[in-house]
C-alpha cells in the first residue's frame, strides 16, 4: 500500500476490507444529504435515516431507542441466503459509545450494531433480546446449515454502557475451534472454543435476499426494507468496518492504535 493511501485509512488492516464508515473522515460521512460513504472502495454506502449526526464531535446519535426505520441501511450488499453464501471468515469492528441509561423500548437491552437479518445471515451488537444476563456484553448470532448459534461473550465481566468511546470486534473463522472470538480495545475478552459451519447456509427462497442494516435488525429483501428487531443501538457510532477476513489478535489491535488516540480526545 502506498504511503497515501496508508495515511488515508490511518494504518488500518485494508486487506478483504467489505465495509468502512468512518464519521471522523470528511470523506465518510454525509457531505450531501443522508449518505455515509463507504471508504472501502466498493461503494456499500450507507444511507442514514432517523439518526442525528453530531457536529460536536462528528459522530452519529443513535439516540431514540424505540424508534422503527432508524439507523442506517446499506446499499448494494445483499445475501442470497442459499448455499452459495457459505460466509467462512469475517470481522465485525465498531468504535461505539454506548449511553449508560437503560434503552427503554429493547428487549433486554439489546443493542444492536450491525446486522443482515438475524434468521438467515448475522447479528452484530451489545447485549441479547430474550437473555437479560446478556446485557452490556458483546453478542453474536448467526445462521448456518447446522442452525442457529447465539453467542455471548460471556467471560468479560464489564458493561460497555459507560458513556464511553470502546472498539468492540467479533471474529468468526468457520471449520475450526475457538470459531468466534470478541475483543475490546484491543484486548482479547472472550473465545468461544466452539466448531461451527460457514455463516448464511440457508437454502430458503422466502428469505431471499437479505439487506443489512447499521443500528437495527434487518429483515430487509429490499434496500433500506423491514426492520426486525428494532432493538435499536443506543448512544453513539463512529466508526464500523466488516471484513471477509478472520483479523488476528495482532491485527486487531493495529486496529485499535490507529484510532484509539482520535476516540480518547471525544
């Protein structure tokens, strides 16, 4: 990589990179209308609808936790959900600031970051609707041909509602033990020492496709369609990058100390 094009992702791991959105970047977020540009280069951008961008510190406010169609859909990226999805290496990093107030309206709490419809492909997000020990705590659930896997990084023993700015990732490596790992700042919190099928191996023509929405659950078959859950995030969301790539610890936090000191001053 060029040293430009290193300085403008700023230091960033960039190899299989699906999705960026960096609202610190003049290039990212919105500079028309409702439009969060996708700095991946494969223009998944991300249209925003019903969240408040902040222009104190350039983040957006996702802050009305009961609301339906708010967050941010994206555009162009769908799944199938057949066979042919077979998702077998991802990561899903978001620089997030989780407001400490209950979110009245969500399912125990939940929280959810990233997600491209829960049935059939994954859900990225802090805290479990229908498991209230979940709350605060990074969870992952996924859809694969053996069923359904709702993890829970269970070993970490914080609450990311703290009004504070935190990098909060999941790894899924598919065929292979330790299959989902999560970490924060950096730091490994939780490995699930769990073998599990690529992710989206479905083979149901009523779910096809499947859209992904920014902040919400998505049920969505067409872009910016159905939400579901709408257990909504709740705070604020800077930055969010997804990979086909499974990051290493080491990755991860090259990750972090690209960006740690631009979040410590918010």
């Amino acid at each position: 990589m060029s040293t430009a094009e290193w300085a403008k992702y700023g230091g960033i791991v960039t190899e299989n990179l699906v999705l960026h959105y960096n609202s610190l970047s003049k290039e990212s977020y919105p500079k028309t209308g409702n439009v969060w540009k996708d700095l991946s280069g494969n223009g998944y951008d991300a249209i925003i609808t019903g969240v408040t961008f902040n222009t104190t510190d350039n983040t957006f406010n996702f802050n009305s936790p009961a609301t339906f169609n708010y967050g941010a859909y994206i555009t162009g990226l769908n799944y199938v959900t057949g066979p042919s999805d077979q998702i077998e290496n991802l990561t899903i990093e978001c620089w997030c600031k989780s407001n400490s107030a209950t979110a009245t309206g969500n399912d125990d709490d939940e929280r959810i970051i990233l997600s491209f419809d829960r049935s059939s492909v994954f859900r990225f997000g802090i805290g479990k609707d229908t498991n209230a020990l979940a709350e605060g705590k990074p969870h992952f659930g996924f859809d694969t041909s053996g069923g359904a896997s709702d993890v829970l990084a269970s070993s970490y023993g914080g609450d990311l509602r703290d009004d504070t700015w935190h990098q909060v990732v999941v790894t899924f490596i598919a065929n292979e033990t330790n299959g989902v790992k999560f970490y924060i700042d950096g730091s490994l919190v939780h490995t699930e020492a769990s073998t599990y099928d690529p992710i989206g191996s479905q083979d149901d023509p009523g779910e096809t496709p499947r859209y992904g929405w920014i902040g919400n659950g998505s049920e969505a078959t067409t872009e910016g369609g159905t939400n579901g859950p709408d257990n909504t995030f709740y705070g604020f969301i800077g930055n969010l990058k997804y990979y086909y790539k499974t990051l290493s610890a080491d990755e991860v936090l090259r990750n972090y100390n690209a960006l740690s000191g631009r979040y410590s001053t918010l």
